[in-house]
C-alpha cells in the first residue's frame, strides 16, 4: 500500500502544488473542469477493469457526480461569458492524469481496484486543499465562489467514500 500512496503522491501533489499565483476567474473554471474531466475518465476505466460490483458502483458515482459538476460549470461559464483558459495547474493536472491512467491500464483487477481507490482518496484531497487555499480565495465571480462552496461536501464525501472501499478491498481476497 505504501508504495501505491507514493506512487499516488507523485503523481498528482507537483500538479495541485504548481499554482502559487493568484488565478482568474476563466483559469479556476479551466480547473473545475479538467479535475472533473479526470474523475470522469478514471471511473469510466474503472467501470471497465474492475471486478468488485462495489468497486464499479463508485466508479459509476463519481462518473454522475462529475459529468453534473462539469454540466454546471459549463453553464455557469457559458452564462458569465467566461471561456476556460489553461493554467499552469490545469496543464500539469492533465499531464499527470494521463500517466497515472497509463500506469493503472497496465494493472489486473485487484492491483487496479487499490490503486484507483487509493488515487480517488489522494485526488479528491488534493482537490479539496486546492478549492480551499487556492481556487476559492481567487475566484472573483460569487457565482464560481459558490459553485465552489456547493461541491466541496461532495468532494469530502467521495474522498471518504474512497477512503472506506479502500479499507475493504485491501481485506478481500480476490482469488
């Protein structure tokens, strides 16, 4: 498990780490919807590899709850006129997310049951720690603030969610 949380770490802290500077508006909704997009994808490849009916069920959660995040940033920028615009974080969120992807389709089920669970646990974190101490206090637009503060218990909710599968799968036995 260790090195699946290093793995985990250093894949996803130096993209989350990367944004000291103040961003804009069209920057942090850039990042709402790559982070979504990630969750999106990494639960679709789950849907397909995994074996565990619980492990498949959470995929297709957080598949439903990011698409519906993503609809209403969409909307939301759409309406505010605001057109996404790359960002230093946004860029290496996706860099990074294509890696680990690259890594977990090399993996068979149980492998890749613990290290999506592990990584759903480490994102959802990271992306907490980033809407608290980055995005939220750049956010100029109450609108995008309170999107923000709207999808923040969801984001706890599926970190801890994770967190408790997690502890499950590592007792299994697959075999």
């Amino acid at each position: 498990m260790n090195n699946l949380m290093i793995l985990t770490i250093a894949l996803v802290a130096p993209a989350l780490a990367s944004a000291a500077d103040k961003l804009t508006d069209a920057q942090i909704a850039a990042i709402v919807v790559t982070a979504n997009q990630i969750d999106i994808d990494a639960g679709r490849l789950a849907e397909s590899k995994s074996t565990n009916p619980e492990v498949k069920a959470f995929a297709h959660r957080m598949i439903a709850d990011h698409t519906n995040v993503n609809k209403q940033a969409t909307d939301l920028a759409t309406r505010l006129k605001i057109t996404p615009e790359e960002s230093t974080l946004s860029r290496a969120m996706k860099s990074d997310a294509k890696r680990h992807m690259d890594e977990m389709e090399k993996l068979n089920s149980e492998d890749f049951d613990k290290l999506y669970l592990n990584d759903e646990f480490s994102f959802h974190n990271e992306v907490i720690d980033a809407v608290d101490s980055k995005l939220m206090p750049s956010a100029e637009n109450i609108d995008l603030k309170s999107l923000l503060a709207k999808v923040r218990p969801a984001l706890i909710a599926h970190r801890d969610h994770a967190d408790k599968l997690l502890s499950i799968v590592h007792q299994m036995n697959y075999k």
